[in-house]
C-alpha cells in the first residue's frame, strides 16, 4: 500500500507532492515553442465561434467550483466577455438564460458528478457549446460534453481535491491566453509574457513543497481551535474559499472564507481574541485594502497569518503574527501557488487531529447522486 503511495504516508500527501508534475502535464503539447502561444490542435469550437461568444458560465462543484472561481475570473479578465460561476446543483433549477452564444464550461475531476453531468445537459438542451475540463477522459461529462480539456493530472485518489484543483486551473490559463489570441485582445508579447510565468510555476510549487515543515508547525497549532477565518481579496478570496473547503473536510475544523472588505458587514462580530485569521496577500493591486482589513481583526484581537511573496514580507510582517512567504508570479497566476501551504496545513491539521484524511467521514471521492 505504501508502495502505491510512492513513500508517502497518504494518498492527499503523494497528490498534493504530484503538483509540479501535474502542471507540467496539463500544459505539455499545449504551448507552441515557436510562437510563444497556446494551441489546442483537438478543440472542436471554430475561431468563428471563440470570437462569437458574448458570455460564459461555469457549471461545477465543491473544489471545482473553486477552480471555475479563480479561472472564469482570468478568462473575463484576458478576453473581457462577463463570466457567470454556477454552483451545478442550483444551476438548472434557477431558469439560466442560456443562448447559442454562451460558452458553458463545466468542470469536474472525475466527470461523473451528477449535478455537473445535469447542467451539461440543461445548456446543451438550450443550443449552448459545452466544454468540459475534466481529468478523467473516458467519464460521462468528457463523452457528452461538444469540447474537452483533459487535465492530464494522473488519477486523483483522495476524496480532498489537490492535484486537479490545480491542474484546473492551468487549464483554464490555458484557455484564456488560446480564446484572448484568436479574438485580439492581448498582444503575443503578453501572451508569451503569461507562458514564460506559467512554465515556471513547477519548479516554483517544488521550492514550496520544500517548505512543509513551517506548515506543518502551524497546522498542529491551529489544531487545537475550533474555528477560523480565511481572508482575500479578488483572487485570494476565491483561494481563501478552497482552503476554508479543505480544512473543513478532511480536519473538520469550522472555518469561513470571506471577501476581505464584506467581514465589517457582520461576520467581524463573530472575532474574538486569539481566533487565527489566515489572510491571503498576493494581490497587488488590492494589498492596501487587505492590510486594512487586518488590521480590523487583528485589532479585535485575532491572530493573523498571512501568506504572500517574498517582496511584502517585511511589509506585512508590521501588522501581523506570521508571514509564509510564497514565490513571486505575475497576480493571474497566483492561486496556483498560494493554495499549496493551504493544502498542506489541511493535510497536517487533519493529521495531528488523527482523522481518516483520505477518506474523510460522510464524503464520497465522485458524488453521483444529485
Ligand atoms: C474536493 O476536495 C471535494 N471532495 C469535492 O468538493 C469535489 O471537488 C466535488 O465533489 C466535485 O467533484 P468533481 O470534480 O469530480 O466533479
């Protein structure tokens, strides 16, 4: 059994180490050399289409809603067509306006996801082109779906999402650099600008992993509460929302994740003294007003840490307890890394806490049911 977990104690373990490698993956065959561009040589959908579309959604659940979150974001940032995120279990039920040209992406690991697989099937009904970003090629939403990204992550065993979180979000990368060239909105220097920073993340995520150890300190520390707080802001907040999931699940530690600027409109009421806020920074744009709300827990008396890149460490440092420093990549691309140290001290908290963290109580690894 060790064996199949290549030397690691757990499956989530082995999977969350299998992330440079699962980048790499997802992005091989997928980056011209020559051009300093992304092809997609199996897409069905004509550059006619890719330059039709007027809005997209995205249908997914759990850690692949999270993806959809941080991807759609980029995707209506680099082309500018508006974005809709569609939690797949209310999606058919709410009446979507669904018109021939509205791309809906669905997203799922396994591809099996019965709320997924029915939102598929209520945009196809409605003329939509469907594309999938699935890990599992032969699953039913990959054969039904018009158009499928393969994440190419290798199978993901344990039930909490790591590898193809991640590789999802390369995915959606991808995607947005291929449809923002075909219909002119970025110039090729900045398209090959965002590659050069993308091929870089491997090696990037492995000086991360090499940092486990201060994690794991943290993780046994934040064990022994009962609640806590993830903040963000853009970006971040869709991070903070994948980290609070994953604490959530497998260490069964309550925690929420807010929208850094929302926590003053009721949610502060809930921060007392010593509750551990971990505050994402790696936004740069937004990082005056992130401090700002940190320095409205803290001044309730939380315990901040906060995670960001090398350069606003000594900056942050002034205004809370903890700093894990992550490598520095351009903004777009930081939900790659800062999930990481999120991943792992889901994984350590679970572990000091001595829960089942592949197989978390009450979860099912692919949920067919609707
Ligand atoms: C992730 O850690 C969860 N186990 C869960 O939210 C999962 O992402 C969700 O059920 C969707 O699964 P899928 O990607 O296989 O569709």
């Amino acid at each position: 059994v060790t064996a199949e977990k290549g030397g690691f104690d757990h499956f989530m373990l082995k999977e969350i180490h299998e992330q440079p490698k699962a980048y790499r993956d997802t992005m091989l065959g997928r980056i011209d050399e020559k051009t300093h561009k992304v092809v997609f040589p199996n897409l069905n959908m004509t550059p006619e289409y890719i330059r039709s579309i007027r809005q997209i959604h995205i249908v997914a659940c759990g850690t692949a809603y999270h993806a959809g979150l941080v991807g759609g974001s980029v995707i209506e940032q680099l082309i500018r067509v508006p974005v809709s995120f569609e939690v797949a279990s209310e999606y058919r039920y709410r009446n979507p306006i669904i018109t021939p040209d509205t791309l809906v992406i669905v997203v799922s690991q396994s591809g099996e996801t019965a709320d997924t697989l029915a939102g598929l099937r209520e945009a196809q009904a409605n003329g939509a082109h469907v594309l999938a970003i699935t890990n599992v090629v032969g699953s039913s939403i990959a054969r039904d779906a018009n158009d499928v990204i393969a994440t190419l992550a290798g199978p993901e065993i344990a039930v909490a999402s790591t590898k193809a979180y991640t590789s999802q979000i390369i995915a959606f990368n991808l995607l947005g650099l291929y449809m923002a060239d075909i219909r002119g909105t970025m110039e090729a220097s900045e398209i090959a600008h965002v590659i050069a920073a993308m091929q870089s993340l491997p090696e990037q995520v492995e000086s991360l992993l090499a940092q486990s150890e201060s994690i794991k300190a943290y993780a046994e520390h934040i064990s022994k509460h009962e609640h806590l707080f993830f903040i963000g802001r853009g970006l971040d907040y869709a991070v903070a929302m994948e980290g609070s999931l994953k604490l959530k699940e497998i260490s069964y530690i309550h925690s929420e994740a807010y929208a850094a600027g929302e926590l003053k409109h009721g949610t502060l009421a809930l921060i007392e003294e010593g509750i551990p806020v971990i505050a994402l920074a790696t936004q740069d744009a937004l990082l005056e007003k992130t401090v700002s709300n940190i320095k409205e827990v803290k001044a309730r008396g939380a315990e901040v840490m906060a995670i960001t890149y090398e350069e606003h460490v000594a900056d942050l440092m002034r205004s809370v307890d903890q700093v894990f420093a992550i490598p520095k990549t351009l903004p777009l691309l930081m939900p790659a890394l800062s999930v990481v140290p999120l991943q792992l001290l889901a994984y350590y908290a679970s572990l000091a806490l001595g829960h089942d963290v592949d197989k978390p109580r009450n979860l099912a690894k692919s949920v067919t049911v609707e």
